[in-house]
C-alpha cells in the first residue's frame, strides 16, 4: 500500500505489550531512497533518548487505527544501543543497532534490503537460515557510499531537470511492501494557484545537499506533459 510520509506523522507505534510513542521522522539513503529508518518520538516513555527502527521491525501498518505494530517489547526497545537525543544515527551507530535487533545489512548484497528485496522476510530453520547467511556472506558487495536523509530535511529541496527548476518537494510517498519511496511530490506555483506533480524517484541523478538543490533527468517542460493536482493527498488517491 501507498503512504504519504506526512501521513504516518499522525501514527502511534506499538510495541508486543503496548504503544511506546509516535512515528516522528524517516530516514533514507541517497541510494536507493528506501526508508531505513523510523524515528519515534518517545520523550513521555524514554526521554533523552533518539530511537530507531527498521521497517525490518514492523509487523503491519493498520489505516484505520493509524498505528505501526513493532514485534519488539518495549523492555526490548528500552535496552537497545544509547544514541543520545542530540546526536545523529552514524554508520557506527548503524551497525550497532542492527546486530542487536538482528536486522538485515542493507548496505550489503545487491537488492534493496542487503540479501533481499524486502525489509522483513519469512522465518526459516535456524541450519538453513545459517547456511544461507555464511552464502551471502561472501557474495556480498558492501556499500558504504551512502548517505542517510531524513524527511523532515527534505521537505523544500528544489528540484532541478536539466534546463530549468520544476519546482520543490513537498511530500514522499513510499510502498510498505518494501519501503522504497517510489514518488517526489513536487509542488510548482503556477497562477492563480499552486499545483501538484508526481516524479518517480527513478529520474533522481544527484542532492547537493547543502544547497538544498535536486536534480533529475527531466527537462523543465516535463510538467506540462503531466497530470497536476490541486492538493498533495489527490497525488496519492491517483495511485
């Protein structure tokens, strides 16, 4: 299913015995653009306190009770590794995250999610599952090039094609089958009023990021060739 990112902002997480907090923010890699990350604020629960979770945690995402259920504990979660509330999420930090809750290496392998091309996959025999780790072990390429974006961030960049600016994003929208963010919702004012346009993520060429500029291979005129859209949410519903 198809989510706005600003969307799950308004959504409770719940571990196995309980909610323990709100989805606060997402963070993505500049590689592939799928969500690694969900931040949650948990400053009533765990204050002082940045936690992560990998979509690799999440058992379902339920619409009508606007909810993520984690299939951790919240004790599970509290004695997670510290990354204190104002430090960013490192690759030291990474890793150390991910050997704790057992998450796949995505920066590792050639699909999506490291081994495989979804953030959660089926349970299978402990030998097999062994067997099967020690094989892609050593047919993995490990990618260290990239660079983790968070959402709240993102919001703004302007976008750039070849030949001209074709506006700034102003939403995400990603797939919970896999967590990749498949679309950029671009808003371009255009008189009388401001409008909305859909890029996939695919046309993405390159962020500078402290200029806050993003470029696609796409020339200016492509919006004119596209659907447009009087609010980011009527985006969506066109999906």
């Amino acid at each position: 299913m198809l989510y706005l990112t600003s969307a799950l902002k308004s959504y409770n997480i719940h571990a196995t015995d309980g909610e323990m907090g709100k989805v606060k923010d997402f963070y993505f890699d500049d590689h592939s653009w799928a969500i690694r990350y969900v931040q949650v604020d948990t400053h009533k629960w765990l204050p002082a306190r940045n936690v992560y979770l990998s979509p690799s945690s999440f058992t379902s995402v339920d619409v009508d009770e606007k909810l993520v259920e984690v299939d951790h504990t919240k004790d599970t979660i509290k004695n997670s590794p510290t990354i204190p509330a104002d430090a960013e999420i490192s690759k030291t930090n990474e890793a150390s995250l991910t050997e704790y809750y057992g998450w796949n290496r995505y920066w590792r392998g050639a699909n999506l999610w490291g081994a495989v091309d979804r953030p959660f996959v089926p349970k299978v025999p402990v030998q097999d599952e062994e067997n099967s780790a020690k094989r892609n072990e050593m047919d993995m390429n490990e990618n260290t090039n990239y660079i983790l974006l968070n959402e709240a961030d993102t919001i703004g960049i302007k976008v750039h094609g070849h030949d001209g600016k074709l506006g700034e994003i102003t939403d995400l929208i990603f797939d919970d089958d896999n967590w990749k963010i498949d679309y950029l919702v671009v808003k371009f004012v255009k008189v009388p009023a401001e409008r909305y346009y859909l890029i996939k993520s695919e046309h993405i060429t390159s962020i500078e990021w402290p200029e806050k500029d993003l470029y696609v291979d796409l020339k200016a005129e492509y919006l004119d060739q596209q659907i447009s859209y009087e609010t980011k949410e009527d985006t969506l519903a066109s999906l």
